[in-house]
C-alpha cells in the first residue's frame, strides 16, 4: 500500500474553467473504492502564485499501477487549460520504506 499525492497549481483567473473542467473529469473518472481511499479528495488553497489544489489517495496493495493510470488520464483533461500545472508523486508507507534498507 502507498499514497499517490497529486498537485495542482493554476492562475486564479482561470479558477471557472478549471472547476468545470474537474466537474467533468470527475465525472469522466469518479472515485473507486477497488482501487484506493481518497484520504484528501481536493483541497484547495491559495498562492501568489494561483490556486493551488492538493490530493492524497492511499493504494489498495496490487492496484497501484492501476490508480496511477486512471489519476493520469484525468489530469491530462487538463493539458489544454493554459497555466495549469501539476505533479504526480508515489509516498512509500513507512513499512514499505523500512522494508526498502532491509529492516
């Protein structure tokens, strides 16, 4: 089991367009249980430099690879939104980073 955090960041004028575009790629690629718990959904907060959104989702174990490709087929909804950016980032549980130095 590990979390896929993602990130987003984009220009506050653009703040409309990219919620509907959210509506209709979570609409597109709802939550799935199968795959993961959403831990943080969508939080949203504000930056001089735009709007930054965060999301945490915890893996079901073997589904990772899964998760991963649905998160990154949603996002790419976003590519024609001119400003937005964002990361994709695996965390290791701390049980899986342990068993990484062997312990």
């Amino acid at each position: 089991m590990s979390y896929i955090f993602t990130t987003s960041l984009y220009p506050s004028d653009k703040a409309v367009e990219v919620t509907k575009k959210y509506v209709e790629a979570i609409t597109k690629y709802p939550p799935d249980d199968s795959l993961g718990t959403q831990l943080v959904p969508a939080a949203v907060t504000t930056t001089l430099q735009g709007i930054k959104v965060i999301g945490i989702i915890e893996v079901k174990k073997g589904k990772f690879e899964d998760q991963m490709n649905k998160i990154q087929n949603m996002m790419a909804m976003f590519h024609s939104i001119q400003g937005f950016e964002y990361t994709v980032e695996r965390y290791a549980t701390v049980e899986e980073a342990m068993k990484i130095i062997g312990m």
